[in-house]
C-alpha cells in the first residue's frame, strides 16, 4: 500500500469498477462447479477463446512474481531469532533454523508499534475530521459560486498541489517556515521542528495537497443533481442555505458515505512518503510522537534490517488488519449502498 | 452546467448574451431580489474561496520565485523575486550540480516511459479477456488479481525478493514494481464491456486476427480511458519515491539509480550539496527551488490535458444525473 496511487484519488477523476460486486459474484460462481455438464461447458468456452487466453499471461506473470511470490515471505515470520543474512542467503535461511509464533506475540509487547498505532490513528481521526469535510464544503462552495467558468478556473488552481511530488510539498513548506530564509518562519519560527507541531502540520500538508483534489468527485456529484429541484425549491421560497443544507447535502450523501467508509478502510495507513519526509527534515531525529505505523515498519524492514522475522511479523500483522478494513468497508457499502468499495 | 443556478427569468426575457468576461454578479432585471442571507452566503462564498485559492498559490509563488532570486535576499521575497538571478538554475542544469539532476532526470524518464508503457499495455490486454462475458473462470481469473489488491505480503518480502533477483540499488526494482496495476485493469474491463459486440463481430467477418482486432480495433475506441490511466501513471511515476526509499540506498551504485523525485527529497535534507563552496552555501534554498522547478516542468506541460480531463469529468457528472 505504499506505492502508487490510492483508488480512492483516481475514483476522484472516474468512474469507479464495482469490484465489490465481482467479489460477490465470484463466491457465488466458484459454487457452480457442482452443477451438472459444468466442466464440459466450462471446456468449450476455453476453446472459444483459446486464441485469446495468451493476453491474460503477461498481467499474471508479473502478479504471480512480484505480488504471491513474495506471500511466501510471510514464513519469514514464523523463523527463530537466529535468522540472519549475513550467514547465508534467504533459501538457506528459510531451511535452517527453528520455527516459532513467538514475533507475533512479540508485536503486542513492542512499546514503538502501541506509540505508531496510536499516532497512525491521531493523524487519521484529525484528518477525518477536517480534511474530508474540507472537499465537501469546497465543492459545495464552488458550485455556490454564479460564475461557473470562475468556479472552474478555482477548481483547477486547487488542484495544482496534487500533482506535485511530496518532496515539493514538504520543500515548499519547509522554506516558507524557515526562520532565516522564509517569509513565513521569520513570525513563526522553524514549527517543523516542533514535536508538537508535527501532526497538526503532518494533517495541514494534505489538506493542502489533496483537498483541491478530493472535491472533484463531490463537485461532479453536485453538477448532477437535477436543476429544476432548485428551480421548485426557490419558488417554495427557501433561501440559499436551506437550499444548501436540504437540498445539494442529502443529494450528494451516497458519495459523502461511499468516500466516508473508503476513508475509515484506510485508516492504518498514513503516506508514508508524506510522514517520512517530514520525519527526515528534522535531522533524523525521530522522536515517539513522530513514529507511525507505515515508517516503522519501514525503518525495522528496510533501514535497520537486524530483526527480519519480527519486521515480517508486523508487515503481515499490517497487511491483515488493512484487509480486514477493506473486508468490513466493502461489506457496509455493498449493503447499504448496493455497491462495492473500490 | 454552464447555465446560472438561479435563472429566475420569465419566457418574455430574451435570452442573455453569453459574455465572455469574468462577471461575478450578474445584472438581470427579472429575478428574484436575493434575500440577506443569500447576499452574506455570497459575501462568505467569495471571500472563503479567494482564501483557498490565497493558501494555494502563495506559497508556490514565494517558493518559485525563490528559484529566480539571489541567495543574499532571500528574506525581502514575498511572491516575485526581488533580486533576479538564473544562477541557481545554471549550477542544477549545466553547473556543477548537473550531473546528478540530469542523471536522476534520464531515471525518471527511463522509470516513466518503461512503467507506462508496460503497465497499461499488460493491464489492457488482460482486462481485453476478462472483458468476455462468458470467459471461462472469469471469476476465479478476476479474484486472482483482486486479491493482490487487498492484501500484501509487506515490505520484507518484496525487498528479500529484489534482493535475490540483484535489483536492489536499481531502477529496475522501482520498475518491475509499479508494472502491476489491478485498478487499471478494473477500470479498462469495465470500459471494455461497454463495447458493441457487433464491432468485433464484423471485424472477424472481414477476418481480422484477434491481435489485429485488439490493437486495431479495441484499442483505438478506448482511447479515453487508456489516456486518462496513462496520465496518472505518468504522474505517480514521476512524483513517487516510496518505493525508490525501500530499494535504492544511498551508495555510490544506488546513487546512479536515482529517481528525479527520489533526488529531490534527498536534497530537501541538503547532504548532496558542497558544504566548502560559499556561494552554494548562501544559495541552497535556491538551488533547491530551482531544482524543483525544473523537476515539474514535464507535469506543466501536461497540465493542459489535466484541464480537459477534469472538464469531462465533470461533464460525465453532469450527464449521469
């Protein structure tokens, strides 16, 4: 989950596919194979599109190599503490040695991963709170607005910050906010170097970045709301606000639930390149109100590197209780909502 | 869409010229008198949005014009470079800093074209398939890349695999990485499905082979969704680093494998620069701005496509209610 685009900010732009629906509907099919002639139906349509079923071999060599190879890896977890690469390499390692659950246990009584889980969930409630009402009121807002080409021209500017890289972001805040060369620092002074600024700077920076962003898929559910609700609604004599409040809000609700639910699935991952680099402009110096869970697992993993069967152990641990997220998610919204997650 | 929220004008009106100017309230004899609370609404709606766009776009100015200043009066820039100088510039692009930006650029470049390309290339020709409504095991075919998208295995085992395969400190590793795109693949079956039967079936008629059929056919009526999904490859290529963090290390060898945004953050910690040369030393900041701005020169030459994309989103919006 650290690379690449979320679906939720491309399902900004698009049109999401009803994955959850295919989920439902692939359970329900593996239940055919029961039936009577299936086999032989299934035969015939291979041959149908025999000509056709080399397309599918790219996509599913690379997912087989580079996404359930490594599933294998999760043996690593259940390897004893005398794992180690420097006394062979990781085929050797695997068959030698004890096997134990004990790095699992060993994550509950881990100080660093109670301190990452908790601000991980700081962060995440903080930006629940303000940066995803902050793309509503913004769409709502923009399509207040009379002039619909200057409601655009301010969409678009909004937007800017999205397609910058992190690194930008962080880079353009960090010279505003510094004391010696920034404008804004000089009244400040440098606050990224403050503990207690990190996280409401850490929910400011994607508030800056995504929030122009994020209203795109409000701003469109509100463009299709039909005109002549408000056309009747005037004539009835409400005033804007009452227009806004009773009208364009509940119109949009199955857009606010669906981004709602898909935001609270992705609530033990913060971005770790985002908190990463903001944790690397103070010197290094990492301190426990900084650590979340997806820089902690980066820096035992890949930086540090002395406890590879504990680093594995957490990344699975990780990757179980973001499936679990999603699992729960898509199940409200295909209830609800008749319609998947992603 | 393009017309007022509030037309109130009887059928006698004749219709409005449609001005090209900007005009934030407009004159129109016939409507309805806005109540007070809709005047303040507009006053609050004006105010708040100019806010928005102040927070956005002033500190990409400060920084940018940051780019352009001489490091000794870096404090007097407010949103224009007081002192203006292309010399930050010249040490990121033909100076002595130009080796390692241009290098992290070709990186970058190597990165963007590769995982574009391929990505969306394998993503399609799976999704063409899939896209079959009677394709047999479709959907044990389908959870078989859906669940890579639910569930991963983590950091360690990626990085032990790269490590055995000896990508490790190579832009191979940030490649092969990024080449799987279950989304893409989602969107371009969806967008696939949506095509006539018909059109294929004349095409065979005319004994079109299914190569032929895909690339010559398919292809070329997809082109708005194989666009927009190129588009946000290009960009999360570009502006990603957090798998660049995870196999290229700061050595001499990972040094060479850089991406350009991977560069850029480690610039932000200023350990690339000189420490003995004393103009570096009162321009970093500028050569820093500088070497972002340079860095996102592709993306605002792209920018033009984003306008076009937003615009037939929010007319696809538009058209769905």
């Amino acid at each position: 989950m650290i690379t690449g685009e979320t679906p939720a900010a491309e399902a900004a732009g698009g049109t999401a596919p009803p994955v959850g629906e295919t989920i439902t509907q692939a359970a329900s099919s593996f239940r055919r194979y029961e039936e009577p002639g299936y086999w032989k139906s299934q035969w015939k349509r291979v041959k149908k599109y025999r000509r056709i079923l080399f397309f599918l071999l790219p996509a599913a060599a690379f997912t087989l190599i580079f996404s359930y190879l490594p599933m294998l890896g999760i043996l690593f977890a259940f390897k004893g503490p005398e794992f180690n690469l420097t006394k062979g390499d990781v085929l050797y390692n695997l068959t030698h040695g004890s096997w134990t659950f004990s790095n699992f246990g060993a994550i509950f009584v881990d100080d660093s991963f109670w301190k990452a889980v908790g601000n991980t969930l700081i962060i995440n409630v903080i930006r629940l709170f303000i940066c995803f009402p902050l793309s509503i009121i913004i769409a709502v807002q923009l399509s207040e607005l009379k002039n619909q080409t200057l409601s655009k021209v301010i969409l678009i500017i909004l937007t800017i910050p999205n397609f910058l890289s992190w690194a930008i972001v962080i880079g353009i805040w960090a010279g505003l906010l510094n004391p010696d060369t920034g404008f804004l620092g000089q009244v400040t002074g440098y606050i990224m170097a403050q503990d207690a600024w990190f996280k409401p700077l850490a929910v400011f920076f994607s508030a800056w970045k995504g929030a122009g962003w994020g209203c795109i898929l409000f701003y469109s559910a509100i463009a299709a709301i039909d005109k002549t609700y408000y056309e009747s609604a005037t004539l009835e004599g409400a005033n804007r606000l009452q227009k806004m409040w009773y009208l364009t809000i509940p119109s949009i609700m199955p857009t606010i639930a669906l981004m709602l639910v898909l935001n609270i699935s992705g609530m033990m991952a913060t971005g770790f390149e985002q908190i990463y680099t903001m944790m690397q402009m103070n010197a290094g110096v990492l301190t426990e109100s900084q650590i979340v869970l997806d820089t902690y697992i980066y820096q035992i993993s890949v930086v540090d590197r002395t406890n590879i069967p504990f680093a594995t152990a957490l990344g699975v641990f990780n990757g179980a209780i973001a499936l679990a997220l999603m699992l729960i998610g898509n199940a409200i919204t295909t209830k609800t909502m008749k319609r998947g997650l992603w | 869409m393009e017309e007022n929220m509030i037309p109130e004008q009887s059928p006698a009106v004749p219709p409005r010229k449609e001005g090209r100017k900007l005009r934030l309230f407009q004159k129109n004899p016939n409507k309805i008198r806005e109540s007070k609370v809709d005047i303040f609404l507009n006053i609050v709606n004006i105010v708040f949005l100019f806010l928005g766009v102040v927070i956005i776009v002033f500190p990409l100015l400060n920084y940018f014009s940051l780019a352009f200043n001489n490091g000794n009066s870096n404090l007097k820039v407010v949103f224009y470079p007081v002192d203006p100088s292309l010399k930050s510039f010249e040490y990121v692009l033909a100076g002595d800093g130009a080796l390692d930006f241009w290098r992290a650029f070709g990186n970058s470049v190597l990165l963007t074209v590769v995982v574009t390309i391929g990505s969306n290339l394998v993503e399609a020709m799976a999704a063409y398939p899939l896209s079959k409504r009677d394709f047999p095991f479709k959907s044990g075919i389908l959870m078989y890349f859906i669940i890579t998208m639910l569930f991963s295995a983590g950091i360690v085992p990626i990085y032990l695999l790269m490590s055995m395969f000896g990508l490790l400190d190579s832009i191979w590793s940030v490649i092969l990485i990024s080449i799987s795109n279950v989304t893409h693949l989602l969107y371009f079956k969806t967008f696939f499905e949506g095509i006539p039967s018909d059109i294929e079936e004349a095409a065979k008629l005319d004994g079109a082979t299914d190569l032929q059929l895909f690339f010559r056919i398919i292809v070329p009526m997809s082109l708005p969704i194989i666009g927009s999904c190129c588009f946000f490859t290009i960009v999360g290529c570009w502006n990603g680093y957090g798998s660049a963090l995870m196999f290229i290390s700061q050595s001499a060898k990972g040094k060479a494998a850089q991406p350009l945004a991977y560069y850029l953050y480690l610039m932000l910690q200023s350990d690339t620069l000189n420490k003995n040369d004393p103009w570096l030393m009162a321009n970093s900041k500028n050569v820093e701005a500088a070497a972002m701005v340079a860095s996102i020169i592709p993306i605002l030459l792209m920018y033009p496509y984003v306008v076009k994309y937003i615009k037939s989103g929010l007319q696809l919006g538009s058209v769905k209610g």
